[in-house]
C-alpha cells in the first residue's frame, strides 16, 4: 500500500533556528501533498496544500513566510520552520494523494519543541 | 474545527459494546473519510463514503452519510480495548481544488 515517510518524529530547536521536516512518499508519486498541525488534545488543522512544481497555498491565517513549502517533486516535500518561536511547539504531520479524491496516507507526524 | 464538529467528543465504553460517533460538516463534498489515529501518532484511513452513497461497512465498521443533514455517523461494533484512540471524519472540498479538511474528533477509550 501507499507509504508516507516523514521525517525527522521528534525534533527540539532554539527559539530563533530554523527546522526543517521532510514528507517522503515512498512507493507512488504524490501530485499534492497537506501539510496539518495539531495541538494536543485537538483536530488536525490544515496549513497549506503543495502541488509539484508550483508554489504552496496556505490557509488562511498561516504565514507562508513562517512556514516554508517545497514541492520539488512528486516524491518530496518540505516544511520548514522559520525563525521559531515556542509557540510553534507542536505536532505537525503530512499527506500525500496520488490526486485521485480516494483515501489519503498520513506520515507519523512530527512533534517540533522549540525551547 | 475548520470544517465542522462530531459528537461526542470522548466516548468511553466497556469492551463489547459499541461505539457510535457522528459528524457534521459544512459544505458541499466529493466524499467523506474517516480516520483513526493512536496518542502522538499519524493517521490511519479507515474508511471512504462517496457523495452519493448513504451506508458502507467494512468489518465491524459501518459509516452512514446524510448529505442533506451534512451529517454522518461511524459506528464500531463489538468494541475491543485496541479500538482505544481518537476518530476524526474529514470531507474533501467539492469546490476549487481538492483539500481534506478534518473534524474535531472523538476520543474513544474502550475499557476492558
């Protein structure tokens, strides 16, 4: 079946770094992929969707100059974290679609603490 | 949420019975997904309901959908203590392009 591997599970930064998450999907080629943050005890909250090839769009509320999307392929996307603060603490997880509007396969999830 | 609410939001059973969780979304959809998803963990696809299809079980699972209602139901028959973790419906927005947009979820815990 479809595989998400994301990367790294657990990740603890300095206020100010920059931190950087990888979605991978493994066995098929993921035209779009999600990524979600989710506060404990909470919902996943969309941030902002990635198509190969073209530039992010993030929800709205979700500052894309915070939250740096790749796409550069159709197997890879990243996240990265600019500049955090504690209040990105959070759990942050990826999905892939092969674009087909059929199920979706989430990676593990990231927890980020930025101390 | 950003799409929409489920009731309860924590549920908490003895093993054998079953659990019934529901949902409610906003807008128009193409389909709507449940998921599951263990403490700390990534989530797991349990099941899909198309627009226009109004029951569909898998296993001891059964999903209705009341697109006039914008509502649905998961239903977990003969629960078992591995059945603890919280449930989430998610619908994929019909218009503009495709999102999965989640529900606040249930917490379910199963008692043995």
């Amino acid at each position: 079946g479809a595989v998400v591997s994301q990367h790294p599970s657990r990740v603890i930064c300095k206020s100010g770094t920059s931190v950087k998450i990888e979605c991978r999907s493994l066995d098929f080629q993921a035209t779009t992929m999600f990524w979600y943050r989710q506060f404990p005890k909470q919902s996943l909250m969309l941030m902002a969707t990635s198509n190969e090839g073209s530039k992010a769009t993030y929800e709205q509320g979700v500052e894309k100059d915070k939250f740096l999307i790749n796409h550069a392929s159709l197997t890879l996307s990243t996240l990265t974290v600019t500049s955090a603060h504690p209040e990105d603490s959070s759990f942050y997880i990826c999905s892939a679609s092969t674009g087909n509007n059929y199920g979706y396969t989430f990676g593990s999830g990231t927890r980020l603490t930025v101390v | 949420s950003q799409q929409g609410e489920e009731d309860p939001q924590a549920l908490s059973i003895q093993e054998g019975e079953n659990a019934t969780m529901n949902c409610s979304y906003k807008t128009s959809i193409n389909n709507l997904q449940w998921y599951r998803q263990n403490s700390g963990r990534g989530l797991v696809h349990l099941i899909l309901i198309r627009s226009n299809e109004r029951e569909k079980h898998s296993g001891r699972l059964r999903v209705t959908l009341d697109t006039s209602k914008k509502s649905s139901s998961l239903l977990i028959t003969a629960s078992r203590a591995a059945d603890t973790a919280s449930y989430f419906c998610a619908t994929l927005f019909s218009g503009g392009y495709n999102k999965l947009i989640f529900g606040a979820g249930t917490r379910l815990a199963v008692h043995p």
